[in-house]
C-alpha cells in the first residue's frame, strides 16, 4: 500500500521502525530484570480482579502486592510492546446492557504495581477469552468463545481503545454437539511480521486468518481464509516460534500440539507433525490449554487440565518438530495457562482449580522442569503476564 508523506504516514512509518527493533515473537517480552508479574482470575466472592506481585526470580517466589484493580472476569491479559498499558479480556455474557463481553485497557504503575482503568469498549461478542496487542501497540485484538466472533480496536497514544474497527462473526458446528454447536473463536495471535491476525476457533476446528492494517487495526480475511485442522480436534492456543517460520497450536479437546509451518508471504499455514499430550490407552476427561517456548526456541512447554501435568519437548532446529523430554507436574489442578519468568529459570502455572500459582523450577540447558513445585495460593487464577 503507498503511503502519502503525511501526519499518519510519518506516525506508521516511525512505529514499524520501532517494530523493526524489537525480536520476533508476538508478546511482549520482559526483561531479565522485571520484578513485575500481574494475574488475572475468574471473579467471584473471593476475587476481584487483577492481583500484582512482587517477584524474586532468585528464589522463585513470589509476593503479593494487593489488588491492581477491579474488573469483571479478566481471564486473559496482554501487555503493549512499550509496556506502559494493558488490555484484559473480560469474559462476560453482557455488557453496557447488551450480550457482549468486554475490553479493558489500563495504565500500569510499576513502583505500585497498581492499574488504572483507561477505557472499557464492548467486544462485539460474548464470553471474550482471549486478547493480544500488535508489534506496534496500537491495534488490540479480541476473541470471543460464547459468541463466536473475533475483533479489532484501535489504541491510540493514551492507551485508550476504539470501538470495533473489524468485527467477524462465524458460523457452523464442529463434529462433537456437545462441545463445538458452534463457532468458538478462543485465541487472536498476530504474525511476527505484524502483517496478519490468526484466530484459533476452537468449535469449528480450524484457525481463521486475517491481512491486518497496523495503522487502523483493520482486518480482511486473507487467501485462503483458514487452515483446517483435523476434526474434532478443537484448537485453543497457538504461539510463533522466534524465527516466525513455525507455529505450535494446542488442540483443547484432542489434548495434541500440532506443529504448523507457516508461509510468511502468503500467509498460510501447513502441518507437519501432530502429537499427543496423553496415552494411547487413557480413558479420561482431557483438555490441553496453553504453550509456551523459551526466548531461544529450543524447548516448547505444554499444559494439559484433567490429565493435569506439563508436557515439555525439544525443537529440532532445522523444521521445528518436537521430541518429547517428559511430563512432570504443573503443581495443582486444571493448569490453564502457563509462562516463563523473565530470566527462564522458572515456569509458573496458574491452576485454575486448585486456587494456586505453582513455580517450577527450570533447566535453562537441558529445558528439563523440576518434578516438585512451590505453591502460591490465588483464588481462580486465570493468566499471568510479567511486565
């Protein structure tokens, strides 16, 4: 697309050299010597919103600071790349008086480790689970599970975020009538390249892909639209590798990661490999939920609930497939989302069910994980960012 030399052409042009700098993942990436971690839960009496701790990443522990703020079910957060703001998804049935979820964008205090409420702006959709940021701060992204539907918002300097830019509403079922009636959009992930938006939907099996203007935060479906994945696989997570030419999805209800080689011009996604994250012969509830890698992408970690344990693989550094190392424990039940810390000593698990953070202790050589855990007590802890 040409560019005029004028006032948004110059603010697009210094924010892509902002981008050109920073490494190429899609999250925000803390440094080594953040003390920083804030996270979400599932509210309710005994929960309120976002919690901020102190973290000592000599000793894995952590401290809590209190309560950053009040929002209303922040299961899922993301930082901006300047680490000055925040956005939660707020994954509710109504909002402002319609069935709709909601965004939240907040200004984050450091020393304080206290967030303050920028604006809230309705998600265009029910139950929103998921949100992202793009590689130059100013596009936010939203996937909403009950509604079916994913979309985009601008931010402007302040933080503060649009109405709907881009919104888009699926429709159809997936094999399984209990699980996938319906459209399940569950996670947005920009490329590294900052060119695309993936939407992983969970309840018509395959991930929805999207050509994204940084500049408005406008989307439009890309050719071909989406990659499907095996039926009845339902697939929830996806993260890039840092040299964005792989891509690892998390099937929730097959309890697989597929890895995914993806086509950085067109924007297109093949599968080269499929594993599973459970026995051959288990009989069991199941429902994998996250993945992370190190900064270096030589190990990938992920998390299964039911079958509750961390599964960590090797990346074979010539086409991204996994050899497993083990699985060992995610210290409590129904791990929902998972992160290294900053230094990538340790992994931290937020297990929904047993109302704790567990901290495991992490081989940064070998990527192998400690078989015990430390255990920090969080009612419904949903997602945990370091910032």
């Amino acid at each position: 697309m040409n560019v005029k030399l004028n006032r948004r052409g110059f603010l697009k042009t210094a924010a892509l050299a902002s981008f050109a700098a920073r490494p190429l993942w899609a999250d925000y990436v803390a440094s080594e010597t953040s003390t920083l971690m804030f996270a979400g839960t599932q509210t309710g009496p005994q929960s309120k919103g976002i919690y901020a701790y102190h973290w000592d990443a000599v000793e894995g522990d952590l401290k809590l600071m209190g309560l950053a703020v009040e929002s209303d079910n922040p299961t899922f957060l993301a930082v901006a790349p300047d680490a000055s703001h925040l956005y939660a998804a707020n994954e509710i049935e109504h909002f402002s008086g319609a069935g709709s979820g909601a965004v939240s964008a907040f200004s984050i205090d450091r020393a304080k480790g206290r967030l303050t409420l920028i604006n809230e702006v309705s998600a265009t959709g029910s139950g929103t689970c998921n949100v992202a940021v793009d590689h130059t701060g100013h596009a936010v992204f939203c996937a909403n599970y009950t509604g079916g539907s994913a979309a985009s918002f601008h931010a402007d300097a302040s933080g503060a975020l649009s109405q709907a830019v881009s919104h888009f509403q699926y429709h159809g079922h997936g094999p399984d009538a209990a699980r996938q009636e319906g459209p399940h959009a569950h996670r947005v992930t920009v490329s590294p390249d900052n060119r695309f938006l993936l939407v992983n939907d969970l309840g018509l099996d395959c991930i929805h892909v999207y050509q994204l203007n940084a500049a408005t935060a406008a989307l439009t479906p890309n050719n071909p639209p989406q990659w499907n994945a095996t039926p009845g696989s339902g697939p929830r997570a996806l993260r890039f590798h840092p040299n964005g030419k792989w891509a690892y999805c998390v099937h929730e209800m097959g309890s697989a990661v597929e890895v995914l080689h993806w086509n950085t011009e067109k924007g297109v996604l093949t599968s080269v490999q499929r594993l599973s994250l459970v026995p051959v012969d288990y009989t069991g509830q199941k429902a994998a939920s996250e993945v992370v890698l190190d900064r270096k992408g030589t190990f990938v970690y992920v998390a299964n609930r039911f079958y509750d344990g961390i599964t960590s693989f090797q990346v074979n550094p010539e086409d991204g497939t996994l050899t497993k190392i083990a699985r060992t424990t995610c210290g409590g039940k129904v791990p929902r989302h998972i992160a290294l810390d900053p230094t990538e000593r340790w992994l931290l698990v937020a297990n929904q069910e047993s109302d704790n953070i567990a901290v495991i202790r992490r081989d940064v050589r070998t990527g192998h994980l400690a078989d015990t855990a430390r255990s920090f007590a969080r009612i419904k802890p949903q997602c945990l960012v370091f910032v």
